[in-house]
C-alpha cells in the first residue's frame, strides 16, 4: 500500500484503507508470533498476575492481535489507531479503544498506566516517531516494557538489493514506509528505555525451493545445538524485534 497522509487515511482514502484492514493479519502476528512472544517477556518480566497487565496496542488494526493475546489469558488489552478499523468479530476482545495520531497527538492515557505497549510495524510508518516514543515512556510504569518491529534493513536480502538497486525494498515509493531506522538511530530513538533484548522474524518464503530446504536445516541445527544462532537470525531475519524496558523500578507483585 502505498503512503498516505492522514488526513487522507482520515478522509479521502477512508474507506479504502478500512477495506484493506478488515481482514488483514501483518506478518509478526501469523502463526501467533507476536503473542508468544508477549507471552514469553511478560512471563521472565513481570511477578504480578499476569492477567492484570495493562496492554496497549499501538496500530491496532482489526485487533486481531488482541484477540490472539485473549486467548492466552491477557485480557486487560487496550487499542489505539489512527482510525477505527475494529472488526466486530474482534471488538469485544479490546478492553477500550481511541483513536489517535501517533506523529502528534498524545496517547489518550494517564501517566505510568500501562505494563506492555506493542508496535507492529507502526514506526516506519510514523513521520514524528520520536513523538510516539516519549508518549509511550510517559504512558508506560517504570519497568514497563515496549515491545516494537521495525524492518531489518541490514539482512542479506536487503543489502543485496541495496547494493543493486541503491534503495532498499521495504521503503520503495510504492510502500509505505517513510521512515529508516539504523542502529545508531534508533539508540537515538528510544533514549530513557533500557534494551532487553532484540529478536528477529523470520520471511518463511526464505524456505521455499532446494537452496530454502539447505536454509532451513541450518535454522534447525543451530536451534538443536545453540550454534550461529545470532549470526543466523541476522543474516536472514525479516523484521527486529526490539523488547525495552522504561527505565527505573522492576514493576512488583500485586
């Protein structure tokens, strides 16, 4: 898709952006990536019930996410976005909903609310991210994580193109990507959060074919054996993960 402003997606390319969302399910969240792996840090992060943290999604979509998120036992989960994309299928599954435009409009919540703000593939959309950052540190508890996806501009697959091409293929002019986060940049980005660690998602069209099968069972000894897994996941990964912590107190039992 294409990039627009917003207010065209709040206007002119209203409904054809609904269209487009109503079913639509981004690649962290297939084959419930994203959940796991909320599940996963909330579970080593968190010593209170793990069924009172306090989730904000960011880009919610058709919260599909949250719906992902409530059957593994995370009900308290809240929506944002810049427009109202709620399927009714999945409506039930968001605790509260508001819309808002994370370039330059506050996130609508009180100080220190939330345990876990998400962000699947929101930043290299936003024109102002560094707005949205210091939202999300306001809004998030001490200790609290953001958990955010941003392209893995330095893959294999990326350079290669770069070096042919002298762009990169996930922020070609007919995306909608706008905004190209190097690792330097993006320390820049989220000053006053700690890194808790840094993920990678894997394209699963990187398994496809004679050489996808060799790639695959490389993926599968070095899981076996713990050998070149870094290497490995930096070579082919998709998407970075990023988990942060806010920084200050281990949030407590309650």
């Amino acid at each position: 898709m294409e990039y627009f402003s917003t207010d065209d997606i709040r206007n002119s390319k209203k409904n054809y952006i609904a269209e487009i969302l109503k079913d639509h399910v981004g690649r962290n969240l297939q084959d419930g990536f994203a959940a796991d792996l909320v599940i996963r840090y909330a579970n080593d992060i968190f010593d209170r019930q793990k069924n009172n943290l306090n989730i904000l999604d960011c880009g919610v979509g058709n919260a599909e996410f949250a719906k992902q998120l409530n059957v593994r036992g995370l009900k308290n989960v809240y929506g944002l976005d810049v427009d109202n994309y709620l399927s009714e299928d999945n409506k039930n599954f968001i605790k509260d909903f508001k819309i808002s435009d994370l370039n330059c409009e506050k996130i609508p919540w009180q100080d220190n609310f939330f345990d876990i703000i998400t962000a699947w593939c929101v930043l290299p959309h936003l024109e102002n991210p560094h707005f949205f950052i210091r939202e999300a540190l306001r809004v998030l508890r001490p200790g609290g994580l953001l958990i955010v996806s941003i392209p893995h501009i330095l893959s294999k697959a990326s350079l290669k193109y770069f070096k042919k091409n002298k762009d990169f293929p996930r922020y070609l002019s007919s995306t909608n990507h706008i905004t190209v986060f190097t690792p330097g940049s993006f320390k820049n980005l989220t000053k006053g959060f700690d890194v808790v660690n840094m993920e990678y998602l894997v394209d699963p069209r990187i398994f496809k074919g004679f050489k996808g099968k060799i790639i695959k069972s490389l993926f599968g000894f070095s899981h076996k054996y713990g050998i070149f897994y870094d290497y490995i996941y930096r070579k082919w990964g998709y998407n970075q993960i990023w988990i942060l912590s806010k920084q200050g107190l281990k949030p407590q039992a309650s």
